[in-house]
C-alpha cells in the first residue's frame, strides 16, 4: 500500500501553524516543509491574500524563533528584566507601544545587551529604511523675497505667538510677537501677515514657506476667497473661522505677485525652525497683547 501524506489540520482562525516538519497558513491553505519555502509560496498569492499571510507569516516565524532562546532581555516594556521563557517575555511587550527586547542563548548576552540596547525588535513584515528627504527649495527668482512662517498656542488655545523670518537681498529680518489667549490657525495666520505687512516692495515676487495647510492651501486653492464670496461661509454652509484674519490676509495679497508654499514643520529646515523657535519663546514672554480678533 502506497504511503501518503497527510495535510496538516487547518484551524479555523486565520494563521500559521506548524505541525511536525510542515509549516502551513490557515488563511490560504498553503503548506509545506520549511520557512523559506513556505515564503516562496505566499508570494505567488494574489496580493490582498499576500499581504495577510505575510504580516503572519512573519509574526509567526518571530515567535519561533524567539520561542528557541533561552534568555529574554525586555528594555522597554511593562515589566522590563531578564526572562527565561518566551510566554512570560512575550507577556510584557505584545501591544506595548515602542517596546525593546531580544532574545539570547545566554544571560550574559542578555545583560550585556539591555545596558545598551539598539533598534527596537520589529515584528511584521520588514519595510524598507529610506533617509529623510532633504528640503527641495523651489526654483525662485533673484530679486524674489522670502518670508518664511510659524506660530502656535500653548494648550491651543491659550497662549501664542508667532514668528517671520525675511530674506532680502541676502539679509535677513525677524519679526514675533505674543497673544494672551489664542489658537495654532490664528498664530500662523498672523506669522504670514505681520511678514507680508512689513514689505516695503510691492513690485517684487514674494515666496512666503509654511508648514500650515491651512493657510498655504487657503490661498493658494482659493478657499479664503470662496469663503469670503458667500459672506464667510463654507461650501457646507457652516461660519469660516478667523475671518478677520483671512480678510487682512486677502488685502495684503491682493496686489502682490505672490506664491504661498508648504513646507515640512520639525524636518530640520534651519529658517523653519528659527520660526517655531520665535514663536514658543513668544508664547512663554511676559509681554503678551490680547488677541482682540479672537472669539472664545
């Protein structure tokens, strides 16, 4: 009688399992000997099942492993320490957010590892590390001035302040200022116009940098206007908020061959962060005016 080899039981909840010498995938019915061929067969699934099978595929294959080592070193977790078996290990870092563990074959790896540990242990599917972006600065022109923006409110709201930075002819001009009780939207709103209002050209290009959304799309996708245009309203009939300031905004634009740009906020952009620096050295001063604009 020819032998034959048995499938290896599926259960019912979508995962991997291993069974003797056969590792197989509940969610797709795939099966076979070994991690690696295991892998090789996920792969040729369609992609929504793909994708499943590999964030537990590689789940699956990290609790395996870690389940051989003998020491587990927690750095950061619930209860961080030396542990010597996995389910208690596992205990103290699953649904933990940031945690750091690793498992070792012997305890003075262990401990030498926790005095110093590196990179969090990840589970999941690996992603591909890529550095950060470096700022791409659009292609101006040379008599074209820059004002770069920020502001915030301590608690939004409460205490604020803004900060401009102006770049002209290669010098450059700063501006703050505090409120006593007022929003993030009504502080870079204010970054933007104090610097615009301080020009003493008109005839030249200005580029003005923010990291608000808000604003550079307020602007730029004609949102302000808009709401202006239906007596401060949105599209869904609800009140625009910080009129006043739109309205001073569109004034000061109005006649300018302007260009509002978004940029990253806390990416490293040196006149960017000037700008945040001035605005939370403002929001902290003592001389702090009242936001006469703002509604509470």
């Amino acid at each position: 009688m020819r032998g034959t080899r048995t499938q290896p039981t599926r259960r019912r909840s979508h995962d991997l399992y291993k069974s003797g010498n056969l590792f197989g995938c509940c969610y797709c019915g795939s099966f076979c000997h070994g991690y690696d061929q295991l892998a090789l067969q996920l792969r040729a699934l369609s992609k929504n099942r793909r994708s499943e099978c590999f964030r537990r595929f590689f789940v699956f294959r990290d609790t395996e492993i870690m389940a051989k080592k003998k020491f587990y070193a927690i750095a950061k977790g619930r209860k961080p320490g030396i542990y010597t078996d996995w389910p208690t290990a596992e205990a103290q870092v699953k649904g933990f957010g940031g945690a750091k563990f690793k498992g070792f074959p012997s305890r003075a790896e262990a401990e030498a590892w926790i005095k110093d540990p590196g990179t969090p242990a990840k589970r999941g599917k690996p992603s591909k590390k890529s550095s950060p972006k470096e700022y791409k600065k659009p292609k101006l022109s040379d008599d074209c001035i820059e004002i770069y923006t920020d502001g915030g409110a301590i608690g939004n709201p409460g205490p604020g302040g803004y900060g401009a930075v102006i770049v002209k002819d290669g010098k450059k001009e700063e501006l703050h200022g505090g409120y006593i009780h007022t929003t993030n939207n009504r502080m870079e709103l204010m970054a933007c116009i104090k610097g615009i209002a301080a020009l003493s050209e008109t005839d030249r290009p200005v580029a003005v940098f923010s990291d608000s959304s808000y604003v550079v799309n307020g602007i730029s996708k004609g949102w302000a206007k808009g709401w202006r245009k239906r007596g401060w309203k949105k599209s869904d009939g609800n009140p625009a908020i910080n009129p006043d300031l739109w309205q001073q905004l569109l004034d000061l634009t109005s006649e300018l061959k302007i260009n509002f740009h978004w940029v990253k906020g806390h990416a490293g952009h040196p006149l960017n962060e000037r700008c945040d620096k001035l605005a939370v050295q403002s929001a902290r001063g003592d001389s702090l005016i009242e936001d006469t604009g703002y509604n509470r």
